[in-house]
C-alpha cells in the first residue's frame, strides 16, 4: 500500500458465534481512527472472508471470535490466504487466553486483541500488523 | 404465611413487609408477586451450564445439584444452537467449546441421565431450533418412564430477540414466530408445568443496550408473543400464567432494582388494560436474572466475584424467581467447576447469611428507587408508543417493521459505542481495566479446556445413532416435517415428536425446515 492511503480493513465474525458486541465497536474505533472499513459481519467463512480481502484489495482483516474456536480457525484462515496468494495479516479479537497467544503466532496470526483492549491497543494492533507484514 | 418469627442478626423480629399499598402480591406487583416474597420459597439457583459431550455436562449438572443448586439450566453449544449437526462443515472448531453439543435424542438422554424428570425442573437455552429440542426432551422423559405432562421447566423460545441482539436466528421473523407459537399451544395443552417461552432482556444487554432499552424491547417482545398467540386462536389467559421472563443484573445496582419492578408494573397494566387479561397469573411477571457476563472483566478476574455478588444482590432486591450468577473465570473461558461452585455460594451467602430474603421489597419506598423505577417505565412506554405507531396499532407488526429496519440494532450499537467510549475516556471506572490496573498483568488461573478430541467422539456418537436407526422411518418423518410446515395452521410439534423419535438428527430436521421456510440475512448496521 502508498504511504498516505487509508489502512483498508475487512472485520468479519467467523464461525457460528453470533456475538458481535465487540467487532462493532471495533468497526467504530477503527473508522474514527481513520481507516477504511469493510464490514462482513456475523457467519463468515474462510472462503467468503478470503473472497471480501480479494475484491476490496484489503490491507488487513481483523476475525473475532469469542467461541473458543481460535486455535482451529484461526490457523485455517491464515493458510486459506495465502492459498489464495494473499499476503495480508490477521489479527484475532476475542476471548482468546494468554497461553494461545503463542500458538497462534506461530500459525501466522499477526496479532491478539483481547477483551477490554482500550481503543488505541486496537488501532495500534492493526497499524502495527500490517506495517510489520509482509512485502 | 410461614409460621416461623423472622429475626435479625441481632435477634429484633421483622415483619414480611413494611409500608403502604399497594403491597407485594397486589397489583400492579411492582413490588413483587408473591406477598411474602422469599419467606415463603427462596429463589431458584438454577446455574446454567454446558460444554463438550452431554455425558461431560451431565456430570457438571450432577455436581450442581449435589452441590445445593434447585434447578438445571442447559448451554448448547454454538452448532446446536444454529441447528447444525456436530459433523456440518460450518460446525468445525465449535462443537462442545461454549455449551453441550446435541445432535440426537440419545444425546438429549445421556444429558440427564440419572436426573429424575418428573422432579427436577430443567431450562434450555436455545431459540431457533427450540421446538426440536423440546421435542426431544419429550421422547427422552417419555421413553424413561416419566409423561410430559409432568415435566417442569422452561424453554427460551424467544426468537424476536434474536433478530435483535444475540443473532441466532435460523429462519425469517414470521415463520419462526409460527414456531414460538406452536411450542405456545402444544405446552398449553399437553405440559401444564412447562413455560413456553423465556422472554429475554439477557441477551440485549450483553449486546450493548441501556438497562431502560433492555426493559423496553423485552416487553415488547413478551407484548408480541402475547398478539401472535392470541391470533393463532388461543385466549390470553390460557398461556400467559406460563409466559416467563429473564432479565439482566449489570452492575449499577439501583438502575437494576428499578428496572425489575417497572417490568412488574408494565406488565400488570398492559396484561390486563390492552390484551384484556383478568386471571390474576396473567398479570404476574415472574422472572429469572443472570448476572451481566458483559460487565467481568479478563483483567484480575477475581475482582469478578465482588461484581457477581453485588449484581445477584440487585436481582434478589428485585424479586427475581430464579438466579444464575456468573463464574469469575467467564471472561476467560467456560467456567471451572470451583469458579461455578463460588458463584453459587454467593447465592447461598445472600439467601441465607445476609438476611435480605426476609422482608419482601426492602427497597420499596425509597425515594430514589421509586423515581427510577418511574422514569424507566416512562422511557420505556416511549418505545411501545413508537412500536405501536410503526406497527398501525400493533406491537407484533411494529417489532416485524423494527427489525426489519435494523433500528433495535442501530440503537442497541449506539448504545454500546457510547458506553465504550465513555469507558476509553475515563469517564466511567472499571475496576482493574482503566483504573486500578496493579495485577491486572498477572498469570492467568486455570481455565477449562475443550480440544479437539471432544469434537470427534462426537462425530462418532452421531455417526453410531445414523448407523443403528431405521432410515426410512427417518426418511417418512422428515416428509410430514415438510409437509405440515407448508401449512401454517398445523402445529408443528406432533411431526418433530415423531422425526426425534425415529432418531433423525436435528441438522436434518433444520434442513427441510428451511427448505419450507427459507433463511434470514440480516441487515448489517454498523
């Protein structure tokens, strides 16, 4: 991406949980920060997020979770990317416990944000996402 | 009235109530239904619980009761709550992790196994696929011996919420009404103990809104219920004794408190002022709370006991029927069994160490409860009045037209911006997130873990049911499934009593469900 253009970011709930509290304050934080926001919302899988990332030329996604599913989705949602040739970071909300963190690091997520992240944690964990991926 | 003298601590007798009319037990019930409120049955400590296999809750649900809790409450994980069997594609990653997974009648049976039917009194929380699920509560009571006409609980069944805040709906507003009603005439004919229906402010809080807006939608909701019944033919004062309730407790102690008894007072009014009812049942709005799993926090979450407290309290001065309380450990996983063990036992301190259980409405007359219990039936009879307005006199059309309009999700995520932002601010102190912050870096306790291999032994346990069934038992029950959902005057029930009997899966019957009935995408509002 240019220098000056916004971060474009798609947010998407992946996965059966509908709890979507926390990503729409996320799409809020984000938008206020500046970025441009690509809201896929609840029931979104690895196809129709990695699908949403193609067509709006998406800089990062953000995936939340709060169904304890990380550990196997969030791997397959790195790997689907770059399947697709994707080169873009994500970065996981949720209820995700500390001893995970490791683990999805290695699986390639860029970063965690987790619950009570006040609002410059969230706009630095993206901006540091995808500053620090990549190209 | 109990003959036992009430003392306190100190050994000064106190009477069951104190002040004017109207009193507890007399309408408007805004100070509670029952005259002397816990002196005469405490609330029920119905702990909601849920995870892995229905042999891995069981054993939870037997701890529980060993452990003094009166009631069961069933969390389905997230598949079965979509209606998705364990081995769906979408169900990946998600079967057993926040609830129990069940897919078939013998799930449902190894789920209680060993819990006597015909004396426990069970809630399951689940919406869209509920009438599957009661009907294989039914089949498994049935089939050990115990007729459902004994059987107590309650089913959530509340689907309107769920286009609002919790999200998980399955089919389209209108047909899925159908099914609420349907559970609504076949409970009132056949299950005299069940209630049909939970009408839920739980899940509109934790998605963000005001405690006025939780009042408010929620009644609303119960009010279209009640007009959706109605106009499938049955008389108001058949099914609304049976109607229930299920609020939030957030933390703001004397906002909830007020919250509980305007829900009291509108429900009375409107009852018996607009739907014409006149059993005294009808007008009495019982209900359970649970504590708000929103307010706790990851950060020092020991601090959560302390909030879990201070909120079941509020429930309690509130005249709740039953009380969930929250694990510490929620906001960071499933709860342990010694997390949910204390969250209990902060019930048992309040019901029988504080001596709040032995006056009924102890905070009634305080002027500061009863103006806030005024102003927020004031604001919230300033959204039925405009539900009534869109919906041209009718509060079911008018929550039809508000959800269609995405206007309760664009004022619910209005609502929760708001807060966030005033918390972000430092406008609003939460204890160990923005303020008081020493320990909140510490190690994190143990945390409940389901891995992965809970998702296959199920696969397997669904595997070995399709493998023993008659498939074309299965197959002959699906069409009637298909064909009585075509006509939307047949009760639904006898045809799902049939298809869970000859063990099809609730996947399948969601399926041709939705083949009738269609899907729903909601609107997104952000």
């Amino acid at each position: 991406m240019s220098g000056d253009s916004p971060i474009r970011v798609v947010l998407a709930k992946l996965g059966l949980d509908g709890h979507d509290r926390g990503l729409k304050v996320v799409a809020r934080i984000l938008r206020d920060a500046g970025m441009e926001v690509i809201y896929l919302g609840l029931r979104q899988t690895t196809e129709t997020i990695v699908d949403a990332v193609e067509q709006e030329d998406a800089d990062v996604v953000g995936i939340s979770m709060l169904n304890a599913g990380h550990l196997t989705l969030g791997p397959r949602i790195v790997d689907a990317l770059a399947d697709a040739g994707l080169d873009v970071p994500v970065v996981i909300g949720g209820i995700v416990p500390d001893e995970d963190r490791q683990a999805l690091a290695d699986a390639g997520v860029a970063g965690v944000l987790g619950p009570g992240a006040p609002a410059e944690e969230v706009v630095a964990g993206i901006r540091d996402a995808v500053a620090t991926h990549g190209w | 009235m109990t003959g036992k003298t009430f003392r306190t601590l100190s050994g000064i007798p106190v009477e069951a109530v104190y002040g004017d009319g109207p009193l507890p037990g007399e309408f408007p019930y805004t100070r509670g239904v029952h005259p002397d409120m816990y002196r005469s049955r405490l609330w029920t400590m119905r702990m909601f619980a849920g995870f892995g296999t229905a042999e891995d809750t069981n054993t939870r649900f037997r701890e529980l009761l060993r452990s003094g809790g009166t009631g069961l409450s069933t969390a389905f994980d997230m598949p079965t709550l979509m209606g998705r069997d364990s081995d769906h594609e979408w169900a990946l990653g998600e079967v057993g992790r926040a609830g129990v997974a069940v897919d078939t009648v013998e799930d449902m049976a190894d789920l209680f196994d060993g819990i006597d039917l015909g004396a426990v009194s069970t809630s399951m929380t689940i919406n869209g696929p509920a009438p599957i699920l009661l009907a294989m509560y039914v089949v498994v009571a049935e089939e050990s011996g115990v007729e459902r006409s004994r059987l107590a609980g309650t089913l959530q069944n509340d689907i309107l919420k769920e286009y609002q805040a919790q999200k998980e709906y399955l089919f389209p507003p209108r047909p899925s009404v159908r099914l609420v009603t349907d559970a609504i005439r076949f409970t009132t004919a056949e299950m005299p103990r069940w209630n049909p229906v939970s009408v839920s402010g739980y899940h509109i809080r934790e998605a963000g809104s005001t405690a006025a807006q939780e009042l408010a939608f929620t009644l609303a909701n119960g009010f279209a219920y009640v007009e959706a019944a109605c106009a499938a033919g049955l008389s108001v004062d058949s099914f609304a004794p049976r109607l229930s309730f299920f609020f939030n407790s957030h933390v703001d102690f004397f906002e909830e408190v007020g919250k509980f008894r305007a829900a009291r007072r509108i429900w009375a009014q409107w009852m018996r002022d607009r739907y014409g009812a006149t059993d005294e049942r009808s007008l009495k709005l019982r209900f359970h709370t649970q504590t708000a799993g929103v307010s706790l926090t990851a950060q020092q979450p020991e601090v959560n006991i302390a909030r879990v407290a201070l909120q079941a309290l509020a429930g309690v001065m509130g005249g709740t029927q039953s009380l969930h309380t929250d694990s510490h450990d929620e906001a960071l996983a499933l709860p342990t069994a010694e997390a949910a063990r204390i969250a209990l036992r902060s019930q048992q301190v309040i019901a029988h160490e504080t001596g709040v259980a032995s006056v009924a409405d102890p905070l009634g007359g305080s002027h500061y409860v009863e103006w806030m219990t005024d102003e927020l039936e004031r604001r919230a009879e300033e959204v039925f009045a405009h539900l009534d307005e869109l919906g041209g006199g009718s509060l079911l059309e008018g929550v039809y037209a508000a959800i269609e309009s995405g206007w309760f999700v664009g004022e619910i995520a209005d609502a929760s911006y708001r807060y966030e932002r005033e918390v972000n601010a430092g406008d609003r102190i939460v204890v160990g997130v923005n303020a008081f912050t020493e320990g909140s870096d510490s190690r994190q306790a143990e945390l409940l873990r389901i891995g992965q291999e809970t998702e296959d032994l199920q696969c397997q346990r669904l595997d070995a049911v399709r493998r023993s069934r008659d498939d074309r038992a299965v197959a002959a029950s699906l069409s009637r499934v298909a064909s009585d959902a075509a006509e939307p005057t047949t009760n639904l029930l006898p045809a799902l009593l049939e298809a869970v009997s000859v063990r099809a899966t609730l996947g399948e019957v969601v399926e041709v469900l939705e083949g009738v009935f269609g899907t729903y995408v909601e609107r997104t509002v952000v």
